[in-house]
C-alpha cells in the first residue's frame, strides 16, 4: 500500500474533524502534506491554491522564512513556560506590540490559544468588571443574530448560527438577540434603511434591559460564519454610541478580521470605533500558531487590580498561555506587516479582486458579492429576481468548493456563500488565477443543480 493510502486509511479509521461530517470526509478525503506560499500540497502530489487561507489565518503564505527562522531562533532557549503569575520574553515584547497597533487605550493583554477561548475570557472580564466595581444584576449580554464567536459554550451562547447553535440551546446562557444589518436580504434591499432599523431595535433592547446588560458582542465591519455578511457603513459606530449612552460594554471580535484582513490593521478602524475589550487570533501569529488573544482598555485593568483579599482576580487561565514559539512568530509577523506594507497591499489588491469579481454578477446563480479588503462572500441564489436559495439539500455552496478543489483551490463555503479569503501576501496573478477557478466553478455546478432543481419541480408539477 502506498503511503498516501496507508495515511488515507489511518484518517478514516481514527480521526473526527472539526466541523466535518466523516461520511463526505470519507468519500472525498485530503490529506495536505506541505506549502510554500500561497499554496498547499497533499500527499499525492497534487497542489492547490489556499484560498481560505487555511482557515482564515494566514497572512504572508506558508513557509515564510522569516517566520520559520523566527520560530527555529526561539527553540534555542526554550519551547513554553507558565504565564501563570510571571512572564516570558516574547509574550512581554508582543504585549507592547500590540497596545501599539491596536486602537488607543487598547492596552491591556491576556493570551489565550484560540479565538473562542479569547472570546470566553472577553465575556468574563466584561461580566466580573461590574461585579468589581459594585454595579449589580448586570449579568447578560447581547448579540448579534447570525454572529460567530466560536464553539466553546460560552461562545456558543453570544453566537447565533441557527445551524450551529441550535442543538446546544439547553446547554447555553441566555443572551439578548437583535438584528443584524443583512442588506441583501432586507426587504427594502436599502442600506440605511436595513441599518436605521437594526439600530433601532438595537436601542429599544438597551431601553428595556440596559440595567441587565454587561456587554454587546459582535464581529467587526463582516459577519464571517454567520454568511460573509458586511455591515452597512455607519453601523459599527451606531452600536458604539448606543453602547455608551447606555453604559453597556463593546466587545468587539476582531478574531476573523484583525491583522489586515479587512484593508485596515483592525476592521473597527474603517468606523474609528475603539471597543472596551477586543479579541484578537488567527492572523496573529501569520497563521504559524495558536496564539490569541483579550484586549482591553485600563479602565477594566483597573477594575481587577487590588489586594487578593478583595477577591478582585480574573481566575481563568490556560496552560500554554502566553507560549514563546507563538509568541515569538507573532513578533516576526508584525515586523513583516512593517516591513512589507501588507495593510497598504491589501487595499491596493483588494480594488483588483472588486474588479475582476465585478463580472461574477452575470452569472445566472451568484444572487450578492460582499467584501471588505481580502474578505469575500460570494451568495448564490437559485434565482436572481427572486432571491430565492437552492435547496437545502442541494448543497449548493459544498458542491462548488469541491469543484474549486478538483479545479486546485481549497476554501469552505459558509451555506452558500462561497468564501474567499486568500493570503494577504497573494499577488495580482494569483489573485486572478484563484477567482478564475472559482468563476469556473460556479459556472459548472450551478449550472447542473440549477437545471436539476428545475427539472425536479417540473415532474413534481406534471405529476401534480
Ligand atoms: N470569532 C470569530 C469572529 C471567528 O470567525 C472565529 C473563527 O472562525 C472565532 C471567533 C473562533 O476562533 P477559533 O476557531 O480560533 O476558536
């Protein structure tokens, strides 16, 4: 047996991945084997565009020397030691790292390892904040619909992804939903009217429950897994001052937009909006390693700091906070994004991937395109005037990312929304060679499923 189908049989005999149904996974199984830039290699051989940059993380491509040297230059003096009660070099060099790049006042850092974890330490700091400075019964949070913030029970209860979420809801603390502005599929299709709604409802919420709210969490300019939904211009700031004029806290989830994604260091920069607390992740580390983590203001620093006996500490904690080879790499990232003027190429290049993703609107089944910078939703409809989806069970947005594959790109679709979201370090070149494949790839399957959808309802009608 060869040693592709040794390791193809040892996946499906031992592995359960993450957000995966193993019965497709066992039908159309990969296995990435190696990367250089913007590309990845299975253990056949075969190469593919990254076209989600594995997840939304990586920024500069794989095997990027700086990174790599960074990482190898760090396990000479030590792999990991406790953040609990002391520091290390890396993770104090990175903390003033990123007060600097962050928005002003964004000065406090707690790693964690992985976005949800930042998002669940968010929800306790903004909970335990009031607690210690002796405001009472503001225990809930509001959210917004369609928001992710990861998968861990905490981030499941301020996230609302029906098809996620919903098994979970017995599980889950109660949060406050309210609208979230989705233009394309507001019945007036108006961008200020969809965002002066959503404000409103945001602002009768606050009305009624102000006094039982710690904080409103929310992703930043895009909703990423809840549908590659951007906010209409205007939103972000709206929920700012609502927040302040009710004296509720902003948790602003940078996790999927933060480090250039968006064409601004941090997506909240389009809206100069500065959060009370923020969570950082994926792109923090160049995608290299799991690193993330909660910023947040000194106002809330100081709410924590006194004399133990006042019982005033954030206890929580995770054994391989504040890890030097992630840290370190984190610091390598940030002297490229100098070094490179990666925000600045992004909002060049992103003007390019608008212009060539602007003929997508001709074909039949793409219904609406969002971006923001290198952050793309492609919606697909069965009918355009309509608006109408495909048919759940259609698979519409999985059939195309497996054609994307055959085609030799990788990207997850969310529904179907196609996602592209390449590494920011992409050229022009490979930028057009990637939404050429996806150009293809939709053209091919919607238009099988599109006539196969149509033929079904013709036989159902003549046999009606
Ligand atoms: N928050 C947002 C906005 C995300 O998009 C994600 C992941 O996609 C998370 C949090 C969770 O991050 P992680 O997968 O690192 O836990």
């Amino acid at each position: 047996m060869s040693k592709h189908n040794e390791l193809i049989k040892k996946s499906k005999k031992h592995l359960w991945l993450p957000f995966t149904q193993m019965k497709d996974y066992d039908k159309d199984p990969l296995i990435i084997e190696s990367g250089t830039g913007v590309r990845v290699t299975d253990t056949e051989g075969k190469s593919y565009y990254d076209g989600f940059s594995s997840v939304w993380l990586n920024v500069h491509g794989h095997r990027k020397k700086e990174l790599d040297e960074a990482i190898q230059e760090q396990l000479m003096k030590i792999s990991h030691s406790t953040l609990l009660g002391m520091t290390n070099q890396p993770a104090t060099e990175l903390a003033e790292r990123l007060s600097r790049i962050t928005p002003d006042g964004m000065d406090r850092i707690f790693y964690s390892d992985s976005g949800a974890e930042a998002v669940e330490i968010a929800l306790k700091m903004a909970y335990q904040y009031w607690k210690n400075i002796g405001v009472e019964g503001k225990n809930k949070f509001i959210t917004m619909k369609n928001g992710y913030h990861g998968d861990t029970i905490g981030a499941v209860s301020v996230g609302a992804v029906e098809i996620f979420h919903r098994i979970f809801e017995p599980l889950m603390f109660d949060s406050f939903h309210v609208p979230f502005p989705y233009v394309y599929r507001h019945p007036s299709g108006d961008s200020e009217i969809c965002k002066e709604e959503c404000l409103l409802e945001l602002k009768k919420t606050l009305e009624k429950h102000h006094n039982e709210i710690a904080a409103l969490t929310m992703e930043s300019m895009m909703q990423g897994a809840g549908g590659m939904v951007l906010m209409p211009p205007g939103f972000l700031s709206g929920v700012k001052a609502l927040c302040v004029e009710y004296d509720v806290l902003l948790i602003i989830d940078e996790v999927a937009t933060g480090f250039g994604r968006t064409g601004k260091m941090f997506a909240c920069e389009h809206e100069e909006v500065v959060p009370d607390i923020m969570t950082v992740g994926k792109g923090i580390t160049g995608g290299y390693l799991p690193i993330a983590a909660t910023i947040s203001t000194e106002r809330i620093y100081e709410a924590f700091y006194d004399d133990y006996k006042n019982m005033k500490t954030l206890f929580h904690g995770h054994s391989y906070t504040g890890n030097q080879l992630g840290c370190a790499v984190a610091l390598a990232n940030l002297d490229l994004f100098e070094k490179e003027n990666v925000v600045e190429n992004v909002q060049t290049k992103a003007n390019i991937v608008q212009s060539e993703l602007e003929s997508f609107y001709q074909l039949d089944h793409v219904g609406d395109i969002r971006q923001i910078g290198f952050m793309v939703g492609i919606e697909l409809v069965l009918n355009k005037q309509t608006k109408e989806p495909f048919p759940f069970e259609e698979r519409i947005g999985y059939e195309v990312s497996l054609k994307m594959r055959e085609l030799g790109m990788l990207t997850r679709p969310v529904g179907d929304t196609l996602v592209f979201m390449p590494p920011l370090s992409s050229s022009q070149q490979e930028l057009r060679e990637m939404i050429s494949i996806m150009r293809e790839a939709i053209q091919i399957v919607t238009k099988i499923k599109g006539s196969h959808v149509t033929s079904l309802r013709e036989n159902r009608c003549s046999r009606g």
